[in-house]
C-alpha cells in the first residue's frame, strides 16, 4: 500500500517543505521494542534505531517514540536496517499516568484518528472502570467508539439490561456490542473503520481486544490471545507490545497490551465532556464555587440527581474523578511541570 493509504494524511506531508536528503524515507512506527523499533512504509517492515541526537533532544524521556509516529529515517543495507532521524509533529496523543511515585505520562500511541474503549460486558465489566479508560480518550481530543464484547455470554435480558445501563451512562457516545466468538454485531464494528484512518483499542486486559483484531481479520488465531482468570474474568496480559496492524478493507488498528494500573491523569477537559450534561447544570448553581456536594447550598446538580435526571452512580463518579484530577494537578505543579 502507499503511504497516502497507510496514514501519510497532507497534515504530515505538509510537515516536509524540502525534498528529503539522498536516502532518506518516510516511515511510520508499527512497534516499539526495547532498544528498537519497527518501521514501515506501507510496503517494506524493517527494524531500526534512533540517532543518538534523536534520543538526547528528547532529554532522556522513554516517550519520544511511540507506535503511529511518522518518521524520517535513512535506510541502510538495501532496506535491512534503518536509523530514525526525527519524528514528524502528531496530529494527536494517546497518554496517560504512569504507574510510580511521580506523576508522569506515558504515551499510548500517536496519530490516532478514533479509539475504541473496549470494555466486557461479561465478569469484569465496570462502568467506572469504563468511564476512566474513556476520560484518556477524550482529554486527548480523540473521538471514542465503546465496543462492549462477550455478548455471547450473557442470556437475552442481561444483555438488553447491560447495554440500556452503559448507554444511559454515557448517552453521547457511540456505543457498538459484539461477540468476538460467534461474530454478532461485527458488521455494525466495521463500519467505524475507514480506510487510511488509524484506530486504537484500548482498556483492560483479558475484556477481547486482540480478539477483535481476530475477529475482522477472520482468523482465530493471526494474534495470541489467553483466556481470563474464572472468578473474576481478569486478563493475564497476553498482549506485550503494541502494534500497528492493517486490516483487510485498509483502517490501521493499534492493539496495546491491557494496562494494569490505570493512573489518574489530568483529565480536566476530558472529564468535563464525559459527564458533559453534568457540566452544563454547573452554570445554574447557586454558589460559583459550588463543590456540587452538599444539597442546603442551591446545588442545580444534586437538584438534578435529586429529581432522577442524573443517575446517582454517574453524579458519585463525576464527583470522584474531578477530586483524583484536582490531586493530579496539585502534584504536576509542586513538580514544575510545564503547561499544565
Ligand atoms: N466468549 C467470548 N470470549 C471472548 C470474546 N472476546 C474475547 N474472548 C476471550 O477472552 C480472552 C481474552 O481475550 P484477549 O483478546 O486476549 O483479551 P485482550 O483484551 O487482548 O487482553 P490483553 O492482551 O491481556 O490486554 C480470550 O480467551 C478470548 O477468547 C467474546 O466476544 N466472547
Ligand atoms: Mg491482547
Ligand atoms: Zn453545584
């Protein structure tokens, strides 16, 4: 495939406003190893590494490089080996805490045109969990699809009563259930994925993603998989790596590994639009500084929980979450980070 189809949008061409130096390409990150790199053009996948100017620029961060990256690389031994020179500017940022005394970021994956939060509807399924993975997404100014799995697994009326629950949950989110086993909803699944365009699953382990990716391919077995633990439905993390895979009608699919602990990042702008109907009773509250905690101030928001037009779950995670976000914050600056 060309470049164009493999992501190569004229947002990225527009970055190079010289003809490129003898030998040099353009490449896109598919994996990143310890120490190095897989790199593509649509056609050619070969390993490579990062100059070590590269690598100091980027003051020693682990994230200068991430899978959907654009490159400029220089191959060497007729295509065998390749050095990464820089990376392109990212349309956006997949990231989130890391895991660790300091907050810090971890960058997910770059370039992504539309992610899927992937949640089970079967054991493990949890709609705060859910919520989290879907703050990330919308902080990062990606569109969300929610792909709930194992629908096969669950009788008629759980079923019907699990996803009228996560659609009143989130009520202005694109909603898509499938069984990755029998292939039921699969076609509604495909028709997010364009060609060209890059997605990303993400959310916990062991919920179905490498599955899916076995799904829309057809083939059971193309992306190792292991089953969930039998009491809770927890994943062992099959998945290690992320990796950019084209699927058959053309859309790019990054798989990631399930994360085993999901920090809290400074979702400000991506909690206010998960819960955007919250928010905008915000401005009828008594009180500017309402805390939206305590019901004898004029809360327009308990009002609303009050009256059964906000689900008391969604209003405590709201609450929660905005708290975890003010705490990241607070840390970030006692740090000296930058922009924040
Ligand atoms: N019954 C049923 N089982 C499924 C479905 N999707 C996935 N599974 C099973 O769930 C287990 C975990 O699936 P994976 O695809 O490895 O999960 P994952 O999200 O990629 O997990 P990590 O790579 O660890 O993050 C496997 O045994 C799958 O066969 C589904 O729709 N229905
Ligand atoms: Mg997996
Ligand atoms: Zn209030």
């Amino acid at each position: 495939m060309t470049l164009e189809e493999f992501g190569f949008s004229s947002w990225f061409k527009g970055q190079i406003d010289q003809p490129l130096k003898e030998g040099w390409t353009v490449a896109r990150v598919t994996a990143v190893h310890k120490g190095w790199s897989d790199l593509c053009d649509g056609e050619t996948t070969r390993p490579a590494k990062s100059t070590g100017k590269l690598r100091r620029e980027a003051r020693g961060s682990n994230d200068y490089l991430t899978v959907g990256d654009w490159v400029l690389c220089k191959d060497f031994e007729a295509g065998d080996f390749a050095m990464i020179h820089s990376v392109l500017k990212r349309k956006t940022e997949l990231k989130r805490k890391t895991v660790g005394r300091e907050t810090s970021f971890q960058l997910i994956a770059a370039n992504i045109d539309t992610a899927f939060v992937v949640h089970t509807l079967d054991k493990g399924y949890n709609l705060r969990k859910l919520e989290r993975y879907l703050s990330i997404v919308h902080d990062s100014g990606i569109r969300p699809v929610v792909l709930l799995t194992k629908k096969d697994l669950l009788t008629r009326k759980d079923l019907k009563e699990r996803i009228n629950e996560v659609e009143e949950r989130l009520p202005n989110i694109d909603i898509v259930a499938v069984s990755n086993t029998t292939g039921s909803g699969m076609r509604a699944a495909k028709k997010y994925l364009v060609p060209g365009d890059t997605y990303c699953l993400l959310g916990p382990s062991g919920v179905g993603k490498t599955s899916f990716i076995n799904s829309l391919l057809g083939k059971e077995d193309e992306y190792f998989t292991l089953p969930v633990r039998e009491k809770d439905g927890k994943g062992i993390h099959s998945t290690t790596w992320r990796e950019l895979i084209v699927l058959n009608n053309g859309a790019l699919m990054i798989d990631t590994p399930g994360m085993r602990e999901l920090g809290h990042l400074d979702t400000a702008a991506g909690i206010d639009e998960t819960f955007e109907d919250i928010v905008a009773l915000e401005g009828n509250c008594k009180f500017r500084d309402c805390a939206h905690v305590n019901n004898t101030k004029g809360c327009a928001i308990i009002a609303a929980v009050e009256a059964g037009e906000i689900s008391k779950g969604r209003y405590e995670n709201f609450i929660r979450m905005r708290a975890e976000s003010a705490t990241t914050k607070q840390s970030l600056r006692e740090q000296g980070w930058k922009n924040k």
